[in-house]
C-alpha cells in the first residue's frame, strides 16, 4: 500500500476525483474553506493485487471512493473459507455504513487478484466530532452531508425494494417521512442525522440477510454488504 497526502498531489486530479463525488462537489460549490478542511483529512491510497484493505471486525472512522480497479468484497463461510460474496467497482463509496452506525467492519474487502492495483479516495470522518460539534466542520457542511446520505440510503432502500417487493422489509423504510421543516436550521440536522441512522439500520438488516445468503449457498448477491 502507498499513502498520499492529497496536499501533495496536483489540485487538478483532486478536483477530478471529487466532481464524481456529490457531497465533496457540494461542499467546494458552498464553501471553499471547508472543502479544503475535508483535504486535510483525506489521503489517496495505491493497493496491489490482492492486497487487503478492510478488516472484518475493526473498527475505525474511514469512509472511501474508489477512483480505479475493483474490489471483492468477501465473508468465511461455516467452515472458515473466504467467499467472495460480492464486487466494488469505480465510482462507489464503501465503508460509510459502519462509520455512520459507530459499527465494527462487517466484512473484508481486498484488490480484486484479476485487477494490477487499485486507486481510493479516503476520508477521516473523526473530523466531524458530535452532531452539534461545530469547531471544524460546520452545520451547513454537516447538512450537505445528511441530505446527501438520506437521499443515497434512500435510493438504495428503494431498488432493493423494486426487487424484492415480496420481503418483509421491503417497505420499511417508507415510514420514514422526507423532513418538511425549517431548512438550514438545527431541527433539519437533527431530523437528517436520525434518518441517516434509521436508513443506515434497514441497510445492514438488508445486507446481513444477503450475506447470509450468500455464505449459506456460495452465491453472490446483487445487493452490496455494509462494510
């Protein structure tokens, strides 16, 4: 693995980068003091072939992009062998669920052996400090950021639902209502927080049944697993 501070590389490829990145690309729109804030904490990592970049069971406050490559995500079965139970692809961010949640990895992900190196875009969430922690990240970054992740858990809730509409928690997530409140204010935070981790909850009930699945009958599912 190479780690790369992102102030040592050009702004051009970061600028790059992030465009494909909604809340960084929203941020930098906004503010540009707080942009540069979120590089401080930012790094671009180089993996190899089959190199091993998430750890079932850790715990840490990393969240990531993937710029180039592909990932396996994978899970031991009964009997302790990996299977590789699902696939990341550039343009996907990994890792936010278990960050988000304060959860431990729930599998391990690596550099696909078919693939030479892999190229990811991290960042160090710690930054964000409690909800109502305004000293580095402010509360209309933190905004941008919670209306980014409702509307993304959203999506993801609802394609699992167009495709599995029969199971038990298809529908779920429905009873959580858009915010209609005061924007920009601390109730609109607080309101997007609880949804983030309510969505964030269903996903991981989602992906622990698919996970299940998977390991049971070695088969890889469509849906991604909450790392």
């Amino acid at each position: 693995m190479n780690t790369h501070d992102v102030a040592t590389l050009p702004s051009e490829t970061i600028e790059k980068i992030l465009r494909a990145i909604p809340f960084y690309k929203s941020v930098k729109k906004q503010n540009e003091g707080q942009y540069q804030e979120l590089l401080q904490y930012s790094r671009i990592f180089q993996f190899n072939s089959g190199e091993q970049i998430l750890t079932r069971g850790q715990m840490d406050s990393w969240s990531y992009f993937l710029v180039k490559g592909q990932l396996v995500v994978s899970l031991p079965d009964q009997f302790g062998r990996q299977l590789h139970i699902n696939y990341i692809t550039p343009g996907e961010v990994f890792g936010d669920l278990a960050v988000l949640l304060k959860t431990p990895r729930t599998a391990d992900v690596l550099v696909d052996e078919n693939c030479r190196e892999a190229v990811i875009f991290g960042t160090d969430f710690s930054m964000f400090g409690q909800l109502l922690n305004f000293n580095i990240v402010s509360m209309d970054t933190k905004l941008i950021y919670y209306r980014h992740t409702v509307q993304t858990l959203r999506w993801k809730l609802e394609m699992y639902r167009s495709k599995y509409r029969d199971n038990n928690l298809a529908d779920l997530h429905r009873n959580n209502k858009i915010y209609s409140g005061s924007k920009g204010s601390l109730d609109e935070l607080h309101a997007l927080y609880q949804q983030s981790v309510d969505f964030a909850k269903l996903l991981v009930e989602w992906n622990h049944e698919f996970g299940n699945l998977s390991v049971a009958e070695g088969k890889v599912p469509e849906p991604n697993i909450a790392i």
